[in-house]
C-alpha cells in the first residue's frame, strides 16, 4: 500500500519574511491557528512544538527541525505527544512570484495505517487559509479555530 503524500499549494500576496514569520513566531500563529502556537527556536535539531493557549500550555504536536533556511524552506517531523513513534514530515517551501508567495505544505512520510493523514487531511486547507487571510486582512479565519 503506497504511503499517502498530501500536498497543498497557497498564493498570498505577502513577502517571504512575513510568511516565514507567520510560520514560525508564537504571536502570529495564535493569530490564524485557533490560538495554538508553534514555538521553537527553528535551528536544525532543535525541537518544536504546537502548543494551546493559556496558563498552562499543552502541547498538540511536537517534533524535531529537520531542516532551516529562513524565509525559503522548514522541515519538521511531526507526532502527536500521546503516539510519538507514529512520526512524519511536514515541509514548507516559500517561493517569491511576482508580487506574492506561492506556500507549498507537504506533509508526507506517514507510518504505515497511521491515523494521522486522517486527522491532517482537513485541517491543513484550513490552517492554510486562514494563514493567507490574515496576512492579507491581519485577521485569521474562526474555521482554522482547532477546538
């Protein structure tokens, strides 16, 4: 059974360093991302994780930077806290065109029979949205929202 690979293509009228900051600082992320953070200090090995909101932060995701060239390339393995053998990889690729960046997400490399295509399939076009909207209108869409 071949291992599914999801790919998902987004145009925003922004600049690679906004987009790159969308992605990796806590501030923004909340913004578009239901309140949840990615926080790290985005170095290759370091770990990363997507976190909720509030006194007492838990983490939803977690992983290891994989690769990080800023504004152009970050690559994260990606496990749910509670299953953290069940790792795959999410790659976003930022590229200039024209006056706006193409943002290409692939999460790929899942374990065989993982749940977790399942559980990303539908969240990724919204987190995605979302994300344009708010760099495009300064504000992120209720449906990103991950509760």
């Amino acid at each position: 059974m071949e291992k599914p690979k999801l790919v998902y293509t987004t145009y925003i009228r922004s600049t690679p360093k906004e987009v790159w900051a969308a992605i990796t600082k806590p501030e923004f992320t909340r913004q578009y991302w239901g309140g949840h953070a990615n926080v790290s200090d985005w170095k290759k090995g370091s770990k990363w994780e997507h976190v909720t909101a509030g006194e007492k932060p838990e983490a939803w995701i977690t992983g290891k930077v994989l690769e990080s060239d800023p504004t152009k390339r970050l690559v994260l393995s990606w496990a749910d806290p509670d299953d953290l053998a069940d790792k795959s990889r999410v790659t976003f690729v930022i590229e200039t065109i024209k006056d706006s960046v193409c943002l290409t997400v692939t999460h790929d490399q899942f374990k065989a029979r993982s749940p977790m295509p399942g559980k990303v399939n539908g969240g990724w076009p919204r987190v995605l949205s979302s994300l344009k909207s708010f760099l495009e209108t300064g504000k992120g869409l209720a449906a990103a929202d991950c509760g």
